[in-house]
C-alpha cells in the first residue's frame, strides 16, 4: 500500500548501508515505522547494533582515504549529482516524508528542497577550502596554514526534519572530505535511507555514507562518541541527550557540532507593523505543527497592542485545517507520537491552572492520529512551565510587556539561545534589541531565517557549532601549521 503511493518504489529501504551494501541486522531484530496520522505501521526496518556500527565506522575510515585522491571537481560533480538526483526524486521523498512524520506534503516538498539546498551550496563550497600564507619572524622561514578534512564523522539526526537535517551534515562533511556514519531518528528512518539510495545512485562511494537504522540509541551513541577512529560528532535533537554525547565524547577529545534546544521569543513592540508580526509569528509558530528548535515559542507584545495583536492571531489560526498531510485538504498534520501530544496537553494545563486563558483550541484531537489543535493561550505569565519549556507543538503562548528592557530580559531569561524574532519598525531600536538579545540568529521583521547561505545554529545551552554558510565547512575541517625552515 505504502509503495503504491510512489512513482519509484525502489526509493523505499528497510535494511542499514554499511559500506556500499545494505544489510540486516546481525541478531535479525527489525522495528516498526508508524504514520502519525493515524498510528498503523507502514514499514519494518532492520535494528542495527553496536558491532554494525563498528563496521561501518571502519569501513568509512578506509573509503576517507580513497576520497581523498580525487580532486575537489570530482567531488563536487558527484555531490552535484546527487542534488540533481533528490530534486528529481522531490515528490516520492516528500511522500515518505509525510507518511512518516507526519508533516503535510506541502511542507515536506519544501523541506526536500531545503535539504537539496545544503548539498548544492557544499558541492559549490568544496572548491572553497583555502588556506592562508602568514608573516613570518625571521627571513628563512615561511608560515602557512593548510585545511585538512577532520576524519570520520558520526551523525545523530531528529525526526521533525527527516531529510534537511541530514543533508546539512553530510554534505559539509564530504565536501570537507570526511566520511559519515548516520543514525537517523529511529521515527523517521525511511527518508535518510531513501537520501542514501540516491547518493548511491549518484557515484558517491561506497563507506562514505553508511546509516544504521536502529532504536538501541544509546548503544549506537556509544560507538558514536567513544572509537576512536570518529573524529567529530555532530548531532541535532535535544540539550539533554546533547550534554550526555557531549560528556561521552570528551573521553577522546572528540570535535563536536550540536544544535541542541530552543525557546525563540517573538518580541512584537507597538510600532511594529501588526500584520508583518502577525503573520510573521503565525508562520514561527506552526511551521511543521510547532516542531522546530526554531519555533516561536513565547510571544511577547508590547501592552498598547496585545489584545488586537491576539484578535488577530486567533483569527488567522482558525483557518488550519488538522488532518493526515497526503490530504490536499490539510495544512497541519499530527505531532510525532501521542506521548508528544499529551506532553503539549500538559503544557497546556499548567499555564490554565495558573491562570492563563485559552483564545482558541488547547486540546487532543479525539479518534487515531496524533492530532493537537492548533493553539492560543494569553495572560502567560513567568511562573508557567511554557515561558521555561521548549512546547514542540502548535500552542502560541501570548505574554505582555510594557518596556524595551523589561522585554529584553524576559527573552534572555532562558538557558537556550538558538533563535529570536523582533517587530518593530524603528530602525535604531532593531540594532538595539539584535545586539542586545543573547541568540545565534535573530529575525528582524522576518521569521523565515533559514537557508543553505546561513550559519544555522545557537549560543547558550542551545548548543556549539554552526551549519550551513561559508563557516559551515569549518567545522569538518581541522587547521595545521605549516613552518617551511632553511628557505
Ligand atoms: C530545526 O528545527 O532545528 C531546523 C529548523 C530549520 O532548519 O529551519
């Protein structure tokens, strides 16, 4: 049933890459794939162990070497390749997308072209790796620096974007020269298998990526952060298990890249333009139903404005329609797993208890699928658990300030720093704010930040590193100096 929904449905893999081949698990264990739409299983995929991912580590660290006698253009031509080949593929990989996470095929269209996006620029920035000439002390010597690739690289990705997260790591990693060994979200493998068929199909070489599909995540972290022969982790997904990888990697002084938590304010002054921040908030709030580390997740609005800055907002959110995302008539889908949604609830019913009030939904869909209605609550104040807890889900939380200090403060008040959002049409104050709000990206008049020519990443407990950009090569690249003695 699955398989008759796409045009190629040889795009759809069950079993782990290890160097070029696909493969069972060792001990024959599968896991289950749900659709969070209406929970039924569509897919068995093999459980892949600690001595699978072993081997694949090996198996990169000799494919590194090969890579590495072709030149820059060969690589470049071959991640051209296999940009050409995801955009060629857009719909069936959107439709594995949707069905396993749920998000709706608009959006997962859209995100298999941001994915591209990561693999065009670094086919691009492969031919951009320069090194640098320095002064030197005495007259017979000179100085240089070279950039060499880092080595190995293990990838830990997230379900809420089964394909960009992926490519933003392993095409800066290729390009830098680096080998992969992916463990892809055990929710949404379907997608980082169907990415790595098609960088097959495209001439990269065997043991350059290798994906171990598994639900043992804690087995194949181990591997991840302790061998040695992986010189840098790179991981997406929680600050929790982003500080425990962080602790294991220290063992071997491993490079990490991590983008970890957030809990982005939207700070909407009163001489904002209110449909800009209207529309600009609705867009950071239930993109991907509320699941991105960069969702707005408080919504602060000057006093003189707030109550038409909430008319407003609840107006546009009584326009989505909830429902499985392959239907043309949904534009939101369900959260991940119901254990997602019931903690969204219980967000939720914290704020009401301490007072909060509800403008629009702020309930789980009854029947199957993972469903919570879109969302308004104000009158938040600092006491609830929504101004602390990154929400993950589609519940706007409207809280109210009076002055630029006070509203400085409270989206500073936070141990995450990914991302923040301003309105205001001042141009003076836009500086201000930018400068003064402790984030690794801030929107000014703009919610839609991201793109393959960014530095996508945070400051704070919201992790280190950045991805995409000019920089996002640095963090694959390690630099070595070079003294040319007796000239
Ligand atoms: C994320 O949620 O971490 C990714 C969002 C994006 O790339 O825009």
């Amino acid at each position: 049933m699955f398989e008759q929904k796409l045009t190629d449905q040889s795009l759809l893999k069950s079993k782990g890459l290890i160097n070029g081949e696909w493969v069972s698990a060792d001990a024959h264990k599968t896991f289950d794939v749900f659709n969070p739409a209406n929970g039924e299983c569509i897919a068995t995929v093999a459980d892949l162990g600690a001595a699978e991912t072993k081997r694949a580590i090996e198996a990169a660290n000799v494919a590194m070497t090969d890579w590495n006698t072709r030149t820059v253009k060969e690589k470049s031509a071959l991640l051209r390749q296999w940009f050409d080949l995801v955009m060629a593929n857009q719909e069936d990989l959107a439709t594995i997308m949707t069905l396993e996470q749920g998000k709706v095929l608009a959006e997962s269209k859209g995100e298999v072209a941001y994915g591209a996006s990561y693999i065009e620029w670094f086919a691009e920035e492969a031919k951009r790796i320069y090194g640098d000439i320095l002064p030197s002390t005495t007259q017979d010597r000179r100085s240089m620096v070279i950039k060499q690739p880092i080595g190995v690289v293990g990838a830990i990705t997230p379900w809420n974007f089964p394909n960009a997260m992926i490519t933003r790591k392993i095409a800066p990693a290729l390009a830098a020269g680096c080998s992969v060994v992916l463990k892809p979200a055990a929710e949404t493998p379907l997608s980082a298998l169907a990415l790595a068929e098609l960088a097959q199909r495209a001439g990269i070489p065997k043991g350059m990526i290798n994906v171990i599909p598994s639900k043992q995540s804690s087995e194949i972290g181990e591997q991840l952060t302790g061998h040695p022969l992986v010189k840098k982790l790179t991981f997406t997904g929680s600050t929790r298990v982003g500080k425990i990888l962080m602790a294991q990697t220290a063992q071997t002084v491993k490079r990490t890249s991590m983008e970890l938590g957030g809990n982005a304010p939207v700070l909407v002054f009163d001489d904002a333009d209110i449909d800009k921040a209207v529309q600009g908030a609705l867009m950071a709030k239930f993109r991907n139903a509320g699941q991105t580390c960069i969702c707005a997740n408080r919504i602060l609005v000057h006093s003189n404005i707030y109550e038409e800055f909430v008319r407003r907002l609840t107006e546009k959110v009584e326009h989505f329609v909830l429902g499985d995302g392959l239907a043309d008539s949904s534009t939101m889908g369900p959260l991940i797993t119901r254990h997602a949604a019931e903690g969204v609830a219980e967000l939720v019913a914290d704020a009401l208890a301490k007072g909060a009030q509800l403008t629009i939904g702020g309930a789980l869909n009854k029947g199957t699928g993972f469903f919570f209605q879109p969302t308004v609550i104000r009158d938040l104040d600092q006491t609830m658990r929504l101004a602390k807890e990154e929400v993950f889900g589609p519940v706007a939380p409207i809280f109210k300030f009076e002055t630029e200090d006070e509203a400085i403060a409270m989206a500073n008040d936070t141990e995450f720093g990914l991302a923040a959002y301003v309105f205001t049409k001042d141009q003076s104050r836009s500086w201000r704010v930018s400068e003064r709000l402790e984030y690794g990206m801030v929107g000014v008049n703009e919610t839609a930040i991201s793109s393959e020519m960014i530095p996508f990443g945070g400051v704070k407990e919201s992790g280190q590193g950045r991805e995409g950009s000019k920089y996002g090569l640095d963090d694959y690249l390690e630099m070595k100096y070079v003294c040319l003695g007796d000239i």
